[in-house]
C-alpha cells in the first residue's frame, strides 16, 4: 500500500479507480487522511472543526456498499474537507466567527448534499476569515492558515484553509468558495487550481439564514480546489446543475460536459492578457511569471494579444456592494451584532460599522454601475474567447502584514489591495480560474488568471488543462507535506 504521504497526493479520481478495483478500501483511504491530518492540521491551522468520529462512521458505511456491489457515487469512499462557511448538518457551523463557535447547523448545505450524494467522506470543516470577509485566514476562533510553501505566510483566503489542504498534500480536493475572489486567491498563493463558475451554475440553498457569512453576496459561489484540472472539472459537475430549492438565480441550462473540455486545447483562440487590468500597481517580478505563461498559449496554438482592459472605478464599487449586502446580513444579523461586538474581528466589524451608513441612492448608483460593467466585459467577449490576468499582484506576504504599497503605489482597501484582479469578475458573473504559472524568486508560487465569457467554464477549463499539460505543476510538493 502506498504511504500517507502518497496518498495525499494522488488525484481524486485516481483514488476513486482505486476504490472501485478495491486496491483501497474506504476506512483504509479515511485513516490515512485523517493521520495526516494529525500531522499537518497543528503546522497549517487547516480546519476550525474536524469530525474524524463521523468521518469513519460514513467510511464503513461506503465501504459496506463497496462489498455489496452497491452503483458507487464518482467521490466514492473519498475524504474531502469543506470550508466553514457551508452548514453540514449536525456539526458546527462557525463561519469563522467566535459569535457562532458552539451553533449547530440544522440542514446540508447544497453543495455539501451533493457531495455526500456522490458519496464523499466530509472530514471537517475548513479555515476561514470570519464570515468569510477577508482574502486572507485570521479570525478569533483559533491559529490562522498557513502556506504550506512558507508557514509564515499567509495561504489567501477566505478558502485559506482548503487551499492549505490541498497544497500539503493532505487531500487533492477541497470544496471553498468564491464572493470576490475566495478560491482564486489562495489556489494563486498555494500553487494549486482553482476555478469559480458562471454566477449561478453552482445553486445555492434558498433557505433564509440569520447570519451575514452565508450567502451574503448574490456573486458568491462553492467551487473546488485542486491539485489537477481534471479533478476540479469532475467536482464542478458534480456541484452543478439547477435545483429547484436553490435560490432563485440558479441557471437552469444542462451543465456542459467538463471532462471532454479537457482535451479541446486553445488552437485558434483569441486570448486577451492585460498585466494590470487597467493601472492595477503589480509586483514586477508576478508579472514577469505571469507574462511568460500567458506566452505558452501562443505557443499551443492561441492568438493572444495584449489588451487595454479597464473597468473604470471597479474596485470602489466592489467594496460599495460588498458593504451593502453585509448590510443586508446585518439585517439577519443584528442580535448578534448588537449583542457580540466585541467578539468581533476588526476587520469584519468595520464592515458593518460601514454597511450601517449606506444610502438608498448610493446603492442605486453601484447597482447601474455593475450593469455597465457587465456590458464591458460582454463587448470584450464579443472580440475574444478568453482574458488572462496575473491573479494577484504579489507573492504570499507574511501573516498580518498585507502590503499597503505595491511598485511604490499606495493601495486602497489594504485588506484586498493584493487582490485587483479577481473580483471584478464576481460583479459580472463571469467565469475565471487560477492555474499555477510558477514561483517567485523566494519560492512562493504566483497565479495566472484566466477568465471566460458568461456559461462557458468549458473553454476556461480546457485551456487550463492545456497549460497543465504543457507547464505541469501537480508534483510540486512544498517543505510542510
């Protein structure tokens, strides 16, 4: 049998192969992970709650279907960790929040319904920022996430601890989530993939929630990181698809077929690259690395030019729309914000101090705003297939130390100032990946954005798994592995 170490490693859907031949059992793939979560969970502040008791309970009961020639789920008897920002019934539901440390959450979320429906082993619930309101992993609750590839450094967030997860090595596949950049972030700081589909492709649950970390951005969306593209294209489907339960939103078109995106390639596309997105200060040494990868498409096939892409004044409205659906949480909220103040993060109780200001015609103007940003990016779309961006505009920083100067320019919203790139996209809805496009000069990885038109993660994903096969970076393994 291969080691903990190697297990770690390999793809989900090897894993799976693995299950269905029984070269592995499920109790005997579930211990391995949780063992090297023992190890790697004291070094990384991976997860706020692990469920290892509950995690082996449904072990044996997969691996009891597995001997009855049961029809197994494509996450058969496969150990995945989910982000505390999902509610899995019967288990702690912080949302990286000291408020909610001892509630209970009372249903699944449905993402996680489908996860379990595919038969995954959920192990625990994963680091986040409180109410997920921050790109990078502190909150109150406990030690905050690390890199794996530098543990003084932050691994991005809100996803932070699923990316950690999945960078050491302790899984090949975590389920995070993405309001404004929250998978896109840490698979850029940790050197893994991560991808966040069209706004609405991915449901989410329509029941009323009484706290401002869930569902809080009408933009937000569950999505996998992962280790390969072919790994996160077979979660996507199986996160996928219309709900009748979910909100309304939800888009009711078949989900497309993921796997055979991944052998398409990107000859004869016209891929756009902007360095800076209209301005955006970024570390030269990020673009450098990210130039140099855009210039692989063109050496598989692809047109790809430079563009002047500029949303004007994006970052403002972002963070105007941000604090006005924090508003709308507050709503939910407001026993909890009246009541616990003071077990508050700083930066998530300036959020609602904020929110609490916002006027009527503010909010009318942010909204005609993001309607004209839409067009923006559909008129890019009618000239090209794809856009490429550096993801972020430096390497991992120190824990707590976000650069409030980036080339010698001061950035606004020093909390994201790091992070110009990404939630542009969550305004619009549209689809974008992080893929690995290599490392700094101190070793700390760096991520290439790639951006699709409304619907079509398929060529999103089938460029990504191009530039996987042309720049592989899945056996990377950092020092804490």
């Amino acid at each position: 049998m291969e080691s903990d170490r190697e297990l770690g490693f390999t793809p989900t859907y090897k894993l799976g192969e693995l299950i269905r031949t029984k070269s592995i059992s499920p109790v005997e793939l579930t211990e391995s992970h949780l063992r090297r979560a023992d190890v790697l969970d004291p070094q990384l502040g991976i997860f706020i709650t692990r469920i290892s008791d509950m995690a082996m309970d449904a072990a044996r009961e997969s691996e009891a279907a597995v001997m009855r020639g049961d029809s197994l789920g494509p996450l058969h008897g496969v150990p995945v960790p989910v982000k505390d920002t999902e509610p899995m019934s019967e288990v702690i539901w912080t949302h990286g929040s000291l408020t909610y440390k001892d509630d209970i959450a009372q249903f699944d979320s449905l993402p996680i319904s489908r996860l379990k429906a595919a038969g995954a082993i959920i192990t625990g619930k994963t680091n986040t920022p409180e109410n997920g309101f921050a790109g990078t992993t502190e909150n109150r609750l406990g030690p905050p996430a690390r890199n794996p590839w530098d543990p003084i450094k932050t691994p991005g967030g809100s996803s932070g601890g699923a990316a950690a997860a999945v960078a050491s090595g302790l899984t090949s596949f975590a389920s995070g989530g993405d309001g404004g950049g929250s998978i896109r972030i840490p698979a850029a700081f940790t050197g893994v993939y991560g991808i966040k589909a069209t706004q609405g492709r991915v449901p989410r649950s329509g029941n009323s929630i009484r706290n401002a970390g869930f569902n809080i951005m009408n933009n937000a969306t569950s999505g996998p990181l992962t280790r390969t593209v072919r790994d996160a294209a077979e979660a996507l489907k199986i996160l996928s698809g219309y709900d009748p339960t979910g909100e309304y939103g939800t888009i009711t078109d078949d989900v497309p077929d993921y796997l055979s995106a991944l052998g398409k390639g990107v000859k004869d596309l016209r891929i756009g690259w902007t360095p800076d997105m209209g301005g955006n200060p970024v570390d030269a040494e990020v673009i450098q690395v990210a130039e140099n990868a855009a210039q692989v498409f063109e050496e598989l096939g692809a047109k790809v030019e430079t563009v002047d892409f500029k949303a004007a004044a994006y970052t403002e409205v972002f963070w105007t729309f941000f604090d006005y659906f924090t508003v709308k949480g507050l709503d939910a909220a407001r026993d909890d914000f009246d009541n616990h103040r003071d077990e508050m993060t700083d930066y998530f109780g300036a959020y609602m101090d904020r929110a609490a200001t916002l006027s009527a015609e503010r909010m009318w103007n942010i909204f005609s705003n993001i309607g004209s940003y839409r067009n923006y990016v559909n008129t890019y779309f009618s000239k090209y297939d794809l856009l490429l961006s550096p993801t972020l505009a430096v390497p991992a920083f120190n824990i707590g130390q976000a650069p409030g100067i980036i080339d010698g320019i001061e950035v606004p919203h020093k909390l994201w100032g790091f992070t110009p790139f990404t939630y542009l996209f969550n305004l619009t809805g549209n689809p974008a990946a992080s893929v690995p496009a290599g490392f700094s000069k101190t070793s700390m990885p760096i991520g290439l954005q790639i951006i699709g038109d409304m619907k079509d993660e398929v060529s999103v994903l089938a460029a990504s798994a191009a530039f996987e096969e042309a720049r592989p970076w899945s056996d990377n393994r950092p020092p804490v592995s």
